[in-house]
C-alpha cells in the first residue's frame, strides 16, 4: 500500500518487519528481492531498493501475498 502511494521509506520499514524474529519470512524467491531491497536501502541506494519493489509486486502478487 505505501508504496503505491509512493512512500517508499514506509514501505522499506514493512519489508523490514517482515524479517522481524516474531514473524514467519516470506518464501524464495520473493524473500531474495526483498532482502537485496533492504540491503540497496540501507546502503543508500534509494532508487535500486525503489527497483527491487516493484520488481517484487507482480511476483508477491503471483504468491499470493498480494
């Protein structure tokens, strides 16, 4: 939903909780995007984490995440 709305730092901080200990990650391979999306946020990489989501969309969409 953030990042729909073109929030992408709230939308990093949900891809974030999903990692958190208490929940149960998401399956491969949309786990790796959405890993290397926090790994490009964290580095500063605004635009490649911006990338990786929506690359993520149609796959988690596929899933049945979405």
């Amino acid at each position: 939903m953030a990042l729909a709305q073109g929030q992408i730092s709230v939308a990093m901080n949900d891809v974030r909780r999903l990692f958190d200990p208490t929940q149960q990650p998401p399956r491969e391979p949309l786990d790796a995007l959405l890993e290397a999306a926090l790994h490009a946020w964290d580095a500063g990489e605004q635009e490649e984490a911006h990338l990786l989501l929506q690359q993520m969309l149609p796959l988690a969409e596929q899933m049945g995440y979405l």
